[in-house]
C-alpha cells in the first residue's frame, strides 16, 4: 500500500498540488491567482511552496512582466508522481485496501 507523503499531507500543501496537479504537465499559474485561489496570505503561500520546491515536487520560476515581478508555480513529474501516490495512500485508508472496491 502507499504511504502517506508527510510533504503532500499539511492541509494547504495538498491543496496546492490538488489545483497544480488538474494543469496540462507543462502549464503554470500564476502565485496571485494560487493565492486567491486558496485563500491564504503571501507569506503562508510562500512558506508553503518553498517546502514543496525543496522536495523538487513543483518549479517555481520568475521573471518579470511589464517590468513587474510575477512567479509562476507548475508541479514536477516528481510532484505529480508522489501525490498519485499520496491519493493512493488516502483511498488505502478510506477503502482499507490499496485500491478502492470495483463497482
């Protein structure tokens, strides 16, 4: 069975890679419109990625637009791999099996 990924788990983090996770593998958001999206402030948004880009589970790139600052976050293979398996572990655990029952 899947484990738990302590990184994924912490409530935000999870929903971070559940809205980058949804994009085509090589698409982006925007930090103002993750952080509108998930209701936290800058500062929480950026601790919050810091520790997913650490982990190499997202890329965070930025770069300037119209001379302003913007950051832009999409989520790795990696990043995407390990919340497969995250989902996995929390269905194991909803289902008591790996996999839940088929229908």
């Amino acid at each position: 069975m899947s484990e738990i990924d302590k990184i994924i788990h912490q409530p935000v983090r999870l929903r971070i890679m559940a809205s980058l996770v949804t994009l085509d593998p090589h698409e982006q958001v925007d930090f103002t419109y993750l952080r509108d999206l998930l209701e936290v402030t800058d500062g929480n948004l950026g601790a919050h990625l810091r520790k997913l880009e650490e982990a190499s589970y997202i890329n965070v790139e930025k770069t300037f637009v119209a001379r302003k600052p913007r950051t832009f976050v999409s989520a790795t293979a990696k990043g995407r791999s390990a919340f497969h398996d995250h989902v996995q572990a929390l269905e194991g655990i909803l289902w008591g099996t790996e996999k839940p029952p088929s229908e």
